[in-house]
C-alpha cells in the first residue's frame, strides 16, 4: 500500500504540474477525443460498404477499438514514464532511482503522465458500452465478473507489452525507443478481427505478441462468435505470463545498465 501511495503522489505532483498550462492541457484533451472520433468515422464508413468482416458486425468491431483505446489509456495516463525509458538510460537518470528506496520500474512509469490518456479511456468506456448495448449477450453474475476479469487482464498484457518492449533499450543504444514504437504501430492491427489477416500474423499477434488478447480473443468470447471463442477464457493466463516476462526482462536489462559515465 505504501508503493501505490507513493506511486500516485508522484502521478498527482505531474498531473498538477501539467494543469499549470491549461490551455495545453484542453487541446491536448480534445485532439485525442477528435482522434478516437475519426476511428469510429472511419469503422462506421467501412461498414457501410462492407455489412461485415468474416462475421464481425460494426458494433462488435467497435468495442475491439474501445478495448484498445482503454487499454493504451490506462497505459498512457498512468504509465506514460515507460516511454522515457529509453532516454533514462541514455543520460543515465536511472542512476538516480537506483539510490531510492523505491522500485526503479515504477519510478521510470510515473516519471511522466499522459494528459491523452484520459480521453483515451473515456472514449474507450464509451465504444464498449456502446458496442455491447447493441449486441444480444444474456449477462449473469457469473458473465459479468468474468467480463471485468478480462478487461483487466487485456490491460495488463498491454502495459507488460510496453514495458518489456520499451525495456529493449537497455541493449540498445539509441535515446527514443524505436523498438517499442514499432511495436506499438503493430498492436495497431488489434482493432480488427483476427481472423482477417494471413496465419503468419494471426501467429504473430496471437503468440509473439498476443496484442490479439487485448481485444479479439476477449471480445470473441463474450459475444460467443468465432470458432476460437474459448481462447479468451486464456486472457488472465496471458496477463500474467506478460507480467512475468516484462519483469524479467526489465531485471535482465538493470544488469546491463552501466550509467552514462561522467
């Protein structure tokens, strides 16, 4: 409790920093919603030539967009400090983390805060309820904890992806993290269904990088549609392998870290 205490004062004391410019703080807001809106523009004039991808209606699709949103959200508002990682090292500022009595992942994730996140979570909360007021699920109890489960666990994989990708830095020498940015683009292709690409990629974004549980597979499950339906009961096993395996190799990457010399 003490860690998520001093995790979130240092989220506040950046947030508080970021409202000192308001005017930034409303634009960048806005621009981001403006984004999430163009997306739906364009999944609404897409559907409207195609009735539906293998299967996959528009409202369907919309809540994968909405589950990614959420997902880079959460990351963006809380995390954002993983996309620093990169110069952190370069100018070697972990050394002064190492001195603290402090876990250097998370002060590296709340070193900065992401005003777009915010936006990015309300838009996401919005596609997903939308999408599944339009959609025949019979909700129990059981249906709606399992729901949450998932949507939690897609976040998780989500911000495991980040920090491990963003962690590759630390065999790399480049100030931004090329890499991680890569990889981002390519969790891009999330917001469609899976079942649309060629097997190479659905392999890719299925096993390497399981960008696919953080929509498709969950998404899937719920609304009973798709002969993999079943894989998003897996979600939470996938979670937690993610969290594992950015651990690791974020503590493989400490080892190699030799400061910036002086």
């Amino acid at each position: 409790m003490r860690t998520v205490r001093l995790y979130l004062r240092l989220l506040g004391a950046h947030f508080r920093s970021l409202l000192e410019y308001e005017a930034d703080f409303v634009i960048l807001v806005v621009a981001t919603v403006l984004m999430q809106v163009v997306n739906i523009v364009f999944l609404a004039a897409l559907f409207a030539k195609v009735p539906a991808l293998n299967g996959w209606t528009f409202w369907s699709v919309l809540m994968m967009f909405g589950a990614v949103a959420l997902a880079e959200g959460v990351g963006s508002l809380f995390f954002d400090g993983m996309w620093s990682l990169a110069w952190q090292i370069n100018r070697g500022e972990l050394d002064y983390f190492l001195v603290r009595p402090y876990p250097v992942a998370l002060q590296s994730s709340s070193a900065k805060i992401g005003v777009n996140g915010l936006s990015n979570i309300v838009m996401g909360i919005i596609m997903i309820g939308t999408g599944l007021a339009h959609v025949d699920i019979a909700w129990t109890p059981w249906r709606v904890l399992l729901g949450a489960l998932l949507l939690i666990s897609s976040v998780v994989i989500k911000l495991s992806i980040n920090l491990a990708t963003n962690a590759v830095s630390f065999w790399l020498s480049s100030p931004t993290p090329l890499f991680a940015f890569a990889m981002h683009q390519v969790g891009d292709l999330a917001r469609f269904p899976l079942s649309i690409y060629p097997i190479a990629l659905k392999a890719a974004l299925g096993a390497v990088l399981p960008f696919a549980f953080i929509s498709f597979f969950p998404v899937a499950y719920l609304l009973d549609t798709g002969q993999s339906r079943w894989i998003g009961l897996l979600t939470p096993l996938v979670a937690a392998y993610c969290a594992v395996a950015a651990a690791v190799i974020f503590k493989r990457g400490m080892r190699r870290y030799e400061s910036a010399g002086n």
